[in-house]
C-alpha cells in the first residue's frame, strides 16, 4: 500500500471528528476504518511503532462504534 495521501488525511481528520461526537454514518465508519488500516500499515513500514499503536486504538474506537455499543 502506498502512503496516505494529504485528501485522504483530512477526511480522515473529517472522519475522526464526527466519530469524537458520535454522529459517523456505517458507511462513514467503515470509511475511517479503510483509512487508518492505511495509515497504521504506512506507520509499521516507517518503523513508528507508537504512530501504529495510536492508530489502532482509533480502530478500536471504531469497532466498538460499529458494534452499537453507545454507552
């Protein structure tokens, strides 16, 4: 996979706030999702392991999202 590109940061940003206020479509979701799997797979090749684990903790805010889990 390529490196991120500078549109898809920011929706990724665009993204990340709407899940922050709890408003993100599932089709958005997945989106965000696609996005950081991209963005955790740049970091990894980069060899920044605390980039990749920052963007694992926003997957998992996103699945938990997904899974309807709105406490």
């Amino acid at each position: 996979m390529g490196r991120i590109t500078p549109e898809q940061a920011k929706r990724r940003q665009e993204l990340t706030e709407k899940l922050r206020m709890r408003v993100l479509t599932i089709n958005e979701a997945e989106e965000l999702r696609q996005l950081l799997e991209m963005e955790k797979n740049q970091a990894t090749s980069l060899g920044d392991v605390i980039g990749a684990l920052a963007v694992l903790v926003l997957i998992g805010l996103v699945i938990d999202y997904l899974s309807g889990d709105k406490r």
